[in-house]
C-alpha cells in the first residue's frame, strides 16, 4: 500500500482531493500507520468494492452522494454526511447505486 498522498498540518477539503473517473473506483491515501489506514475514495455509478471479510473495524463516512453498505447481507442506504462502523471480522461490500465519495477508516488492533 503507497504511503500517504497529504502533507500534514496542511488543510484539504475531502471532497475536492479526489475527482470521480468513468467506470472506476478511485483511491488516494490520506494517512498510512502501522495500527491505522485512512483513505478517501471516489466511486463512479455501479461500481462496487465486493463482499469480503476483513479482520480489521472500518469507519466509513460519505462525504458526497450516496452509497449502499451492506453488512452481514444487511443493506444500508447511507447519504452525505453519515458514517457506518463495520465490525471486524464481518462479510461486507460497498456499492455505487450513485456516484459517491468516501472516507475508509482501517483501524488495525493487534
């Protein structure tokens, strides 16, 4: 995974750090550490990052659009400005029934 994109002490807005590409999802790393992953992601209109399992809590925060997370085969239609905690060590994927923008949160526990 490459090291993070950002200068520290310095201000970004999210949703203008990264820019919407057909047919993609994009990714760019805010932060990388050792015990944590922060990244920001933009997906294009019927995108989706498939179902896994991850041994690792992810916080997700839609920062523009809308998004569809779907945990343990439970959906939820999340909006600008909600955040989700996904559990560690449950199935989960993340469509793009719209165009949205995300922040990931990986928080790695020993």
């Amino acid at each position: 995974m490459k090291n993070a994109e950002f200068e520290e002490s310095i201000t970004f807005n999210l949703a203008d750090v990264i820019e919407f590409s057909s047919n993609a999802i994009v990714v760019k790393n805010i932060k990388v550490e050792k015990a944590c992953v922060i990244q920001v992601f933009a997906f294009d209109f019927g995108k989706v990052l498939p179902q896994k399992k991850s041994p690792f809590t992810q916080f997700i925060h839609i920062i523009e659009g809308r998004a569809e997370v779907v945990i343990n085969n439970n959906s939820t239609f999340m909006h600008s400005g909600d955040f989700i905690l996904i559990p560690a060590y449950t199935t989960s994927s993340i469509e793009a029934n719209h165009k949205f923008k995300m922040i990931c949160t990986t928080i790695k526990s020993k």
